[in-house]
C-alpha cells in the first residue's frame, strides 16, 4: 500500500465550502479524501479529452463495482 504524503493546499474560502457541503455526497470520509478523489476524478477527466479513456473507465468500473465511490 502507497504511503500518503502530506501537502499544503490553498483553497478559496468558497472553494472549501463547496467541498465541505460535498463531502457526503462524494462518500468522502474527511477533507483529505474529496481531494483525493477530485483529482483522480479530474484527471481521469483530462486523459478521456486526450484519448486515454480506457484506463480512467476501468478504474471508474471497477470503483463502482466495489462500491467505492
């Protein structure tokens, strides 16, 4: 299992605010998590406009399947 590394984020007080109002329905367990996921999310979001959605719908499915998101 990777090891988390800790990073210092900057966020609009709007912007946390979305996040927070958010959290449960992003199935999030803290602050840390939504990111996590938003990322991967958007990422996998940039790879499908640049042609390498397969990996990203894999991923997507097999969360889904599994129950993760």
């Amino acid at each position: 299992m990777e090891k988390k590394e800790k990073q210092a984020v900057w966020l609009y007080p709007k912007t946390k605010e979305l996040m927070v109002n958010h959290l449960k329905a992003a199935n999030a367990t803290s602050q840390s998590d939504f990111i996590e996921k938003a990322i991967r999310f958007y990422s996998g979001y940039l790879d499908c406009n640049s042609g390498i959605a397969t990996e990203y719908l894999a991923h997507v499915l097999t969360s889904i399947i599994e129950g993760d998101i």
